[in-house]
C-alpha cells in the first residue's frame, strides 16, 4: 500500500480495501469449493445424497456472504467517499515499487492461496463424512436415531448406506440430492414423519441395488434354524422349534427350482397388486410360468379389474423388507436375551412382566429407563441377577422402542416370515383362487416350505424326524390358521 498516503483516513482505507476484498476471497472460495463438490461427486463410485446440501446449499450460502461483504464494503465506502473531504479518500492502490507494497501483494496471495487450500481440503472431509454411516444416522439424530441403531444391529452393518439407499445412475444421482436438501429442510424446521415412513414409492428395484452384491442365480438349498421361545406364565416354559428351512433356488442351471426362493423372477415371473400404502393387503397375484402359461389369482372381495391398479413385479424386497432396520419385536428380543443367559429363565413370571414393560406408554426414553429400573427391582427385590435384569431390559428397549419418534416393531411390518406379521400369508392365505376355484396359493401345511425336525423342550428336542413333525402348537396339534392371526410380536390378540 502507498506509504506517502495519509494515514489520518486509515479507518475510512480499512473499510474501502479489506472487506471488499474479504468478501471478495469469501466468494471466490465458494465458487471454488462448489467446483470441487460438483467434481468429486461426479467421479465418486456412489452417488452421495447429502452432496446435494454442501454443493447447492452450503456453498452459495458462503458465496452470497462474500456478496454481502463485497456490497456492504462498497455501501461503506461511498458513505465515507459523501462525509470525506474531497481527495482524502483513495482506493486500494498496492506500488510494487515500494517495500511496503510488495509485502502486502504477499500477504494478499499467501492469504488467498491458503484459504483456496484450506477450502480443498475442508471440501474433500466434509464430504467423505457425509456419505459415512455416522453421518446419516447421527447427524440427524433424533429422527434417524432408530433406523441408524437397528442398522448396527443388522447384517448390513457393515455396508454405506448410499449403496442401498442411492446406488449408481444418473437419474437416482439428481434424486438423492433433491432428497437432501428435502431432509435438511425437514429437521430445521422439525416437519417430518414420527415415525420416518418407508419410502416404498421412491425405492430402487432390488436388481440395481442387493444384486451388486448378492448372487440370485446361487443355489441355497436348505438352512437349518432353531427358534428359541418362552412362554409368559411362571415359570416361563421353554419351546423351541429346530426347523430346515426351504430356500432352494430359482435357477435350473445351478439347482433344482423350488422353495422359497422359487418365487425370484429368474423363470418365473409373479406380479401382484397391494391396495395399502404398505404393501400389507395383496388380493391380487398373477403369475407367468417359464413355459408362458399365465394364472391369476384374487381374493373373493376383489373384484376390479387388474388394470385400474398398479401392477408390481415381486423382488427380494416384498419378502426382505428390514434388510437393514429391523425391529425386534419385545417378544423376540425378551426370547433372545434370555437364550442367551442375559436375563435368567427362573426368576418368575420375568418375561410377561418384561413385555408389559417395553410395550407400556412412554414419552421420552429416559422415562422408560427409569419406569423399567424402579419397577423390576420393586417386583424382584433380593432375588439375584436384579442388577444384570435391569441392565438388560433398559438395553432391549433402547434397541428396539423409540418413543420419541414413536418407532418400534409395530411401525414397520416384517414380511420375512409370517409370526407377527402377515409376511408370506399375504398371498398363501388360501382366499386367493383362480376364477373357477379350482387352484389355491395355500399352502398346503407348516411342511411346504419348512421341514420342523423337532419341537418342544428337554427330550422333545432330540426326537429328530427328517421327514417334519406336525406343527405342536403349545399344548394340541394344530395347522391350520394364520400366526399372526393371535401373535402380535407382545402379546396374542
């Protein structure tokens, strides 16, 4: 700067130089952050959803305060320009021929040149932490605090949440970002679903996102699981059922085409109709055969024409609908814990009156903590374990209840099996028929698609019988009704 000026204007030159040009270096980083966003997330292996914030949201926020600096250092300046004497006032002049001068380009470049570095720098972290797991589930953390907890308690911990919920493609590219700035606009002004609702709508096909990984022309066979359950009287009677599930395959080439899996649209196509929001109520199935034969089939009060609805066609996530966020029901988890030595078996009545807990009405969860603490120890006062008992059931129900968001297991169906929910009975319920009544999606007993080796409790449980028992249904042989027909994942209806 020109050492003959006269200083006795130093504050009028301070407000004529430095916050134009601060403003002016503000909105350059912007411009250059925004150029470096775009860039990264157009040659990023997956899409990231919350760039759509940083790129379209946060950096013009910064450009439009560099504007702000720039005008208002300007409004300044033409102010003091009006109440100055005339020739008092000088604009930014920088004489490279003085010491001074060259000191201050320095100062000036260095400065610029340093935040450019730092903006880069900044740009590329922020980035890579918005498309981390911790960032979808923390950052927002009251409405995503129970889909990010029941997603490190589920299969996929391990896997980001933009390959699931974004994948690759253009077209999902631009939604996700739209998405974004949506959900930010949602948790600043606290206008969002309690509790989140499944975006069925909005979901990718499972063949552009679960397929990236998982092989559906692989041949599964047969998967043996043993369901650990006790019963909500005194003594808490164990029942176990040891079952060899049918999963098979749906691919001739690499397996015999039949179990579960059979339903995957490798040879055979099934399409269906679901007249609710949450795809619970299927009246409607239409299925094509490899060969081309076509048969429908519809429940007895469904009686539009297919045509007037929209027509599906079934995935791997109309039956793995909580790949990722499932939530235990208070009867599984209670089951669970005790299984596995967490919560002992003989204090008495311990799981009605673990249940009656978890599903009592509650506002927030330090409520619920602290109503669980005082009860159980009231009611199990010097018995053993009361400690180790109240650590457990708090951790169940901040694992699965969520009351601030109101999200628990009743919220979000589970169609992986058919207990608590509908699941495969949606459509194997026996009411969907073909027009002359002559064929039936029933199926015909516990055996079509799991082979129950053994049931029960003690000596029950090693009378193997490969070819399946006849479902024991606690104390009388019984098959034919629908389980979710009385198990509601607490209590039966």
């Amino acid at each position: 700067m020109d050492a003959n000026k006269d200083t006795s204007h130093g504050q009028a030159r301070f407000y004529q130089n430095w916050v134009v040009l601060a403003g002016a270096i503000v909105a350059a980083g912007s411009i250059f952050a925004f150029l470096l966003l775009f860039a990264i997330d157009l040659f990023a292996h997956h899409g990231n959803p919350y760039m759509g914030i940083l790129a379209y949201v946060v950096a013009p926020g910064f450009f439009f305060l560099g504007a702000f600096l720039i005008t208002g250092g300007l409004w300044l300046q033409r102010r003091h320009a009006r109440r100055s004497a005339p020739g008092t006032v000088s604009p930014l002049v920088i004489n490279l021929s003085s010491v001074r001068g060259r000191k201050t380009l320095g100062i000036v470049v260095v400065c610029g040149v340093g935040f450019l570095l730092l903006t880069a720098i900044g740009s590329n972290r922020t980035y890579h932490y918005t498309e981390s797991v911790q960032f979808c589930g923390q950052t927002c953390h009251t409405p995503m605090k129970p889909e990010f907890t029941t997603y490190l308690n589920s299969p996929h911990a391990r896997v980001e949440c933009t390959a699931c919920h974004v994948g690759e493609g253009a077209e999902w590219y631009i939604k996700s970002k739209i998405n974004g700035v949506h959900q930010l606009v949602g948790v600043i002004t606290g206008n969002y679903d309690r509790p989140i609702k499944t975006p069925l709508k909005h979901l990718r096909l499972a063949q552009e996102t679960c397929e990236q990984c998982h092989w559906p022309q692989k041949y599964v066979g047969n998967i043996e699981r043993t369901y650990n359950h006790f019963l909500a009287d005194e003594t808490n009677t164990p029942f176990t059922v040891r079952l060899l599930l049918k999963v098979g395959g749906g691919d001739p080439t690499h397996g015999p085409v039949g179990g579960i899996h059979w339903h995957m649209n490798l040879a055979n196509k099934v399409e269906y109709i679901a007249t609710d929001d949450r795809r619970q109520v299927i009246p409607w199935v239409r299925l094509t055969e490899a060969d081309g034969t076509v048969t429908e089939f519809r429940t007895p009060e469904f009686k539009d024409e297919a045509a007037k609805h929209t027509v599906r066609t079934a995935d791997c996530m109309d039956c793995h609908n909580r790949p990722a966020h499932h939530f235990r029901s208070p009867n599984d988890a209670v089951d669970l814990a005790m299984a596995s030595g967490r919560i002992d078996p003989a204090l008495p009545w311990v799981k009605s009156n673990l249940v009656a807990l978890l599903v009592g009405s509650y506002q927030t969860e330090d409520e619920a903590l602290a109503k669980i603490g005082t009860t159980l120890r009231e009611k199990y006062a010097g018995k053993p374990k009361v400690d180790a008992l109240v650590s457990s059931a708090q951790e169940i129900f901040k694992q699965t209840m969520f009351p601030e968001m109101k999200a628990d297991w009743r919220a979000y169906p589970n169609n992986i099996s058919h207990k608590d929910w509908a699941g495969c009975f949606r459509c194997h319920d026996g009411k969907h028929k073909t027009a002359d009544g002559k064929k039936s999606i029933k199926a015909s007993d516990c055996n079509s698609c799991h082979t129950i080796l053994a049931q029960g409790a003690g000596e029950e449980l090693n009378k193997l019988n490969p070819k399946g028992h006849t479902f024991f249904h606690i104390d009388a042989p019984n098959e034919d009704f629908d389980c979710n027909s009385c198990h509601t994942g607490a209590f039966p209806k």
